[in-house]
C-alpha cells in the first residue's frame, strides 16, 4: 500500500471519529425522551459512526504494519474482535433504538404511551450491554497490546507484565467507579485511575510516547465513545499514531542504509 494511501487511513478515521463525537447528544435516562429531541441527528451520527468504528479499526490494523512480535498478534486478534461487535452494538443501540422511537411519533398518544417503556427497555437491556462491553473490551486489549508491541524488546516482557496486570484495574473502575449517580457525570476517581494506569505505563515504556497514549486510546474510548471520553480516546490513538508513523517509522527508514533500526517494532 502506499506511504501516503496507508497514513491517510490511519489518520483519517479518528481524526473524524473525534470530531462528529463531540456533537453526541448525552442523554439521561429514560432515553426515549432524549432521542426523540435530537432524533434526525442521533440517527446520521449513529449511521457515520457505524462507517467510522471499523476505520478506526482498520486504522490501529495498518499502525501495527511490518511490527512482527506477539503483542501485535494479539492486538490484531483484538482488534478483529472489535471490528463487527462494536459496529453491532452501534448498529442495535443507536440505529435501532432511533428507528424505534421515528416510528413511534405518528403513533396515537395512548399507543406511544404503551411503545416508549418498551424502547427504553430495548435501549438499557443487557443483551445490548454485553455486546457493547465485548467490543469495548476487545479494544481495550488491542491499544495495551499495541503498546507493548512497540516498546523496545529489552522493555517488553515488563511493559506486558503491567499490561496485564493493569487491564483488570481498568474493567473494575469502569464498572465501579465511572459515573456518578446522575448517570452522566463522570467521576474524579475513575479519570485519576485512567490517567494513571497511562502515566505508569508512559514512564516504563521506550519509547515512552506510544507506550502512554495508546493504553489511554483503550481506556477512554472503550469507556464510552460519546464525548468527553471517546473524542480524547481518538486524540490519544492520533498522538500515538503520530509518533509511530514520523518519528520511528522515518528513524527506521533514515536508518537502513547503515544498518538496522532500534525502533522497537522488531520482533
């Protein structure tokens, strides 16, 4: 593929992602009432996001081109997890849910009135859940393992160790300890978790930039995809990209006349 072609894959798609996400509309439960207020732009977005999830995918598949080592493996197992139950899970909850509540409205008062505890028992049912906690969950693993397939190989085997170790510190606080009771707000101890599950990761990483931003990739955007979590999640994927594709990726390329690159994607 070529340099350009493959750069404007891996750039484009988060890039995109974070921008549309920002204008999510967050909505509080019952959620009927919610969609129904945004309803034309809650059904294009879910549309363009069910476009835009499997870019996002494709794009972290081709940052890990020519990067031969086991963590890569997994990640692009993971990531081919990702790819159909993320766009599923936004194909039911968001498209499905939409399409309900658009059928709703020419409904008589009294038939809306029987239609609407259905819809929002369709959109909070743990069928639903579950699907969006596999993608989630396979995204998550597929940015930690990137991370440890980029770290230099003398870092690896401890970088993967704390990757492990970390990955289950992030599910608790995400089902514990991420929304206040409102069902909105955001708590201060799951953004001091999430941050400093990246720091540790940034300081034993090499190199370091990669090694923090793609592991805070998995745990913002796999929180949620709405804003403030899944648009800095594209952020943090982008900063990571950036540095793979125009400070390795060029070090590795500057480099091969005189011999091989130390960039750390190697196996």
């Amino acid at each position: 593929m070529p340099t350009r072609l493959r750069q404007f894959l891996v750039f484009a798609p988060p890039a995109l992602l974070a921008a549309i996400n920002l204008t999510h509309p967050i909505i509080p439960p019952p959620v009927y009432t919610g969609v129904l207020h945004h309803l034309n732009w809650w059904l294009t977005l879910h549309v363009i996001n069910l476009a835009l999830f499997p870019l996002l995918g494709l794009a972290a598949h081709l940052l890990l081109d020519e990067v031969r080592n086991r963590a890569a493996a997994v990640s692009r197992v993971a990531i081919t997890i990702y790819v159909p139950v993320y766009a599923a899970f936004d194909a039911l909850m968001g498209i499905g849910t939409g399409t309900l509540v658009q059928l709703s409205r020419p409904l008589p008062s009294e038939q809306t009135a029987a239609v609407v505890p259905l819809i929002n028992a369709f959109y909070d049912s743990a069928m639903l859940y579950n699907i969006a906690a596999v993608g989630s969950i396979a995204w998550v693993i597929a940015m930690l393992a990137a991370a440890v397939a980029f770290t230099a190989p003398e870092r690896r085997r401890v970088v993967a160790i704390v990757a492990v170790l970390i990955f289950p510190v992030g599910g608790w606080a995400r089902q514990n300890i991420f929304l206040a009771p409102d069902g909105v707000t955001i708590t201060p101890a799951w953004w001091l978790v999430t941050f400093g599950v990246g720091l540790l990761m940034f300081a034993l990483g090499k190199p370091r930039l990669p090694s923090g931003l793609l592991p805070l990739a998995g745990a913002l955007f796999g929180a949620s995809h709405v804003t403030p979590t899944g648009p800095l999640g594209s952020a943090c994927f982008l900063g990571a990209a950036a540095y793979v594709e125009f400070v390795m990726r060029r070090g590795k390329q500057m480099a091969k006349p005189n011999g091989p690159a130390g960039t750390g994607a190697s196996p």
